[in-house]
C-alpha cells in the first residue's frame, strides 16, 4: 500500500472517516434535541405536581379550621 493520494483504499478510508464525522454530529444534535424536549417535559410535569399540592393545601386549610373549630368546643 503506498502513499500515493490517488490510491482508492485511501481515499475510501478518507470517505469512511468523513462520513463517521457527519454521523457524530448528527447524533450529538439528535441527543442535544432530545435532552432539551425532555427536560421541557419534566418542567411540565413539576408544574402540575406543583399545581397539585397547593390545591391539596388550599383544600385542607379550611377543613383544619374546622377541626380547630370544633375541638375548641369541647
């Protein structure tokens, strides 16, 4: 095998190589799109947990008020 630039194991090596690197940055890209929707989605999800527990909150307030309420009258 020479050196030589016109030699087709090379240059088939050379596409190989170019080609790989185009796969890497389309992957990294997929992945970056990926973790971002991801994360959008655990955004959401923490909203209505969130959402959710200040409704339990609320909810419970006045029902504390009465049980409050109602052992004072003992």
């Amino acid at each position: 095998m020479s050196d030589q630039p016109d030699n087709p194991i090379l240059a088939a090596l050379a596409r190989l190589e170019a080609g790989q690197t185009a796969l890497r940055n389309a992957v990294s890209v997929d992945l970056t799109r990926t973790r971002v929707d991801l994360m959008a989605r655990m955004d959401r999800l923490e909203d209505g947990l969130t959402a959710i527990r200040d409704d339990i909150a609320v909810n419970f307030g006045p029902a504390d008020a009465v049980k409050r309420a109602n052992d004072d009258t003992r």
